[in-house]
C-alpha cells in the first residue's frame, strides 16, 4: 500500500512536471502582414491594402488548447503602394487616424484541432466602434526559428467585415460594397 502511494506521488509530480505552462509570444513586427481587400465602384475593381506598423502578444497553452491574441495596428501605417489614396485613406472621410490612431483585436484562441486552434473569437475596435469579429485560422505552426533558435509561432487567419458596421461608410453612396477581406499572416517570437 505505501509503495502504491509513493509511485502515485511520483506519477502526480511526473504529470506536473510535463506539463507545460501557457507562453506569451510578442508579435514580430518585422514578420506581420495585416492586410485587406476593398471594393471600388462596386465591382469595378479590388483595391489591395496593408498596415506597415502592428505590436502586440498571444498567450498559448497549448495543452490547455486555449489562449489569448492582442493586436494593435498603426492605423497611421496604411498602404495602399500610392501616396494619394493613403492620405485619403487617413483623413475623417476614411479613417480619420488623427482621431482614432489605433485599431484594436482582443480575441481567445478556439477551435482547436489537435494543440493548433482554427479560429479566434474576439472583439474589433476600430474607427471607435467595437464588434465582434471571427478570425478563421487557416494555418497555424510554432517551432524553433533556424536564426535565433527562439520559439516562432505563426499563423494565416482571415475574416470578412462590413467597415459601414464600424462607421466607415465612405463610398457607398457611389456603389462601393462594404464588405472588406482581412488577410493577416502574423508570426510571433516567444518571450524570454
């Protein structure tokens, strides 16, 4: 009975000891592509965009199979690859970044196959205006950068919203849809 008790013990502590407490990642700038697509006229084109400037962090318990995601993305850093259309972009008739600089993801991994999630339910808070917003994360891999030897988690996730949702209606009055398609590719670091 005693020798039961102590390989018990030892089981628990064994238990314990493999398991691995949640990470928290920083988001890397450098390896972080927030982008999106837009329509213009209403089918006549699809106009292509990203934001140069994002932080942020990723909780992941991986054998929990939960976790956290907070963005920030500079809205300043829109990019649009012509100088006209990011300045239009910038101003109250858009996004009025002198007066809401950020836009803001708050959301917790879910859906899990397996130790890798396939979505995030969070929150947008953009222009002012917060809604719920669904990532699907259509891939998704942590592993040892061959560089740094630092842990690298990384994903593709997208989303559909209507920007007239968060009070960026401009266009519609000339036949632009509001549908918008988030593409994001975001990688993050493990933190030390």
């Amino acid at each position: 009975m005693k020798f039961a008790k102590i390989a018990l013990a030892v089981a628990g502590l064994a238990a314990g000891a493999a398991y691995a407490a949640p990470a928290t990642y920083n988001i890397d700038p450098m390896h972080t592509y927030p982008s999106f697509e837009a329509d213009h006229m209403g089918g006549q084109s699809i106009w292509r965009g990203k934001f140069n400037n994002s932080t942020g962090k990723v909780v992941y318990d991986k054998d929990g199979k939960s976790g956290t995601v907070e963005i920030t993305v500079d809205m300043k850093s829109i990019n649009f690859g012509f100088d006209k259309m990011n300045e239009h972009a910038s101003s109250p008739d858009m996004f009025d970044v002198a007066k809401f600089p950020t836009a803001v993801f708050k959301g917790k991994l879910a859906a899990f196959n397996g130790d890798a999630p396939t979505q995030v339910d969070g929150t947008l808070t953009l222009h002012g205006v917060t809604k719920p917003l669904v990532l699907k994360i259509n891939s998704f891999l942590c592993k040892p950068n061959p560089m740094t030897k630092k842990e690298v988690c990384g994903a593709d996730a997208s989303a559909l919203l209507n920007r007239e949702d968060f009070g960026v209606g401009y266009g519609k009055n000339f036949g632009f849809k509001m549908d918008v398609k988030l593409l994001i590719s975001v990688e993050a670091i493990k933190a030390d």
